[in-house]
C-alpha cells in the first residue's frame, strides 16, 4: 500500500525555536504565537508593486470561502498591508464576520452596483485591524442579479466601481471579494473586476465535484470579458489529519494543479468556526489557535508568492 505524504504547514517566518524546558506549558506556547500575531515584526510581508484584485470564488457551498476570506484579509492587515474586502454575497457572511453594519439601508455593495454611492463611501472601516476595511452585502443585494439583466455593461458593473482612481482614494493593497455559492451574474462582475482567482477546496470526497464547471466559467471570461485573469491560488481548507480521505484529496489537488496550490493548509478547527459568531475573525478570536496561524501562514505565501511572480516579470 502506497504510504501518502502528509502536508504540514510551514512554520511562521518569524517563530522562534520551542524547546519544551523548564517553564513550558502549552498555553505558555500558544500566548507565545498569539504574541508573534498580534505584534509581527514591522514589514514582514512585502507590500505588493501592482495593487492585487483577488476574487475568492467557488460556486460549491461550504467550502471554507467567506471564512477564507476574512481571514486572510485580516492576516494581510495585521502585517500592515491595506486590505479591502468586498462581501458580494446576498448572505452578508463576510459582513457579519467582520461586524460591519449591513442592515437593510446601509450603503452597501448593492448600492456601488447600481450606481448610487461610490465604493468609498460604501466602505467601512473594521474593528479588527486598522488597516481592514469591508464594503457589506445587505439584503437588498438578492434581487441584484434580476435588476443587472438589463442594466447596460452589466458584466462589468463592479469592475467601473472598483477602479484605480477610487481604490487610491481609499488607498489599498489587497481587495477580496467574497462571491455567493453560485456562478450567477454577480460572480461574473467578480471575475471581470480581479486579475486573480482564488478558489478554496476543502478536504472532503465531494471537493472536485463542480471545479471543471468553475474553471470553464473562469475560461470564458477570460477570452470575452477580461484577459487579465487567471488562477492564481489554490487553498486546502478543512483538512483532518486523522482521515486517509483528507490525503488523498490533498495528493489529487497538488497533483493536478501543481504550483498553484498552497503549501499551508487549513485544519478543521472548532475555533475557526466559533469565531464569526462573535462578529470576529479567528485572529481576534483566538490568535494562538492553529486556525489562526494556518491563515496567516496561508496569507505570507500569497504575499511572498506574489513579490516572487512581480521579480520574476521584471527581470
């Protein structure tokens, strides 16, 4: 029987040996990391040359996307960079996990599409960093995909609301833009307005079911609506270390995908799921939490990967 490797996420850049002496407990070890997190080291993540426009899409409910979403964008902020996260989701998940007011009347992602407020002044600032902004989904947004239909230039709606000059105003390095479970006319908007798509895979039997349909849409918007994006990012969430099934999902993806894939992966974790209940990120929830650190491992390779590709294209 072929033994099959198991992943094992990388450790912080930044950790410092562990040594279990006199004096170590592992709530000591994880005060210990939840330290590193909050207090990183002043530009341990290299702020990206061209401001990067990443749709996180997978039309495959429950598969780590929106927790992804906030979660790296949160990792990205606390190291200092810029970060926007758009919630295009009816479901407002994004919203509520970051706790942004996203009742119904509340400038919101609705309004930036149909033209009555710009993305600026739709944009909130959070409470978990002061570099994480969010611009909400309200419920208003459900009935957006009807109205787009015949609205002109309704493909590229969200990519007029997010241009250069308003995302200077607002000053980011990073925008993530959460998409419903579906591959509607708001996931479109999604892909035309990014140069890069992120699609979370979660570890279990059904992870492939529905990809080929996802990157059939990604290859036709690419030769009619936008020639910019691409897949940039593969990341495997809910891995369960004592299942042979999470393995072999892992081996298929990196095998088929190569590259593109994360080395970090994301754990299931209890904590990781409690947190948007309290209207936070696992970060401020939990900080010394494997979830946590997984996360922000996940979001220095994005941005390590990233620095990398613009070397690579200057040279």
């Amino acid at each position: 029987m072929e033994e099959v490797s198991r992943p094992v996420n990388p450790p912080p850049s930044d950790s410092t040996e562990t040594s279990h002496d006199v004096g170590w407990t592992p709530i000591a070890e994880e005060a210990a990391r939840a330290a590193r997190l909050l207090h990183p080291k002043e530009g341990s993540l290299p702020r990206p040359g061209r401001r990067r426009v990443m749709t996180v899409a997978n039309q495959k409910g429950g598969v780590g996307k929106t927790t992804s979403t906030v979660n790296l964008a949160a990792a990205l902020a606390v190291h200092g960079l810029k970060t926007l996260v758009v919630d295009l989701d009816p479901q407002g998940n994004a919203s509520t996990a970051l706790d942004v007011d996203h009742r119904s009347g509340t400038p919101s992602i609705y309004e930036v599409l149909i033209g009555e407020v710009t993305l600026a002044e739709a944009a909130q600032p959070t409470e978990q960093s002061p570099n994480l902004f969010c611009v909400p989904a309200t419920i208003d947004l459900a009935g957006a995909e009807i109205e787009l239909v015949s609205m002109a230039s309704r493909e590229s709606r969200l990519k007029e609301a997010i241009s250069s000059e308003i995302l200077d105003e607002i000053g980011v390095d990073y925008v993530l833009i959460d998409c419903p479970p579906s591959l509607g006319l708001l996931t479109v908007n999604a892909m035309v307005a990014a140069q890069e798509v992120l699609i979370p895979i979660q570890c279990e039997y059904y992870a492939l079911e529905g990809l080929g349909q996802l990157l059939s849409n990604i290859e036709l918007v690419q030769q009619h609506l936008n020639r910019e994006l691409r897949v940039s990012t593969i990341l495997l969430t809910m891995y369960d270390g004592r299942t042979k099934l999470a393995d072999q999902v892992t081996n298929e993806v990196r095998n088929h995908f190569g590259d593109t894939v994360l080395k970090t992966v994301i754990p299931r974790s209890v904590k990781v799921s409690e947190a948007p209940g309290y209207g936070q990120t696992v970060l401020a929830y939990d900080p010394g939490s494997r979830g946590a650190m997984s996360y922000v491992d996940a979001a220095k390779e994005i941005a390590e990967r990233g620095a990398q590709m613009e070397k690579g294209s200057s040279t």
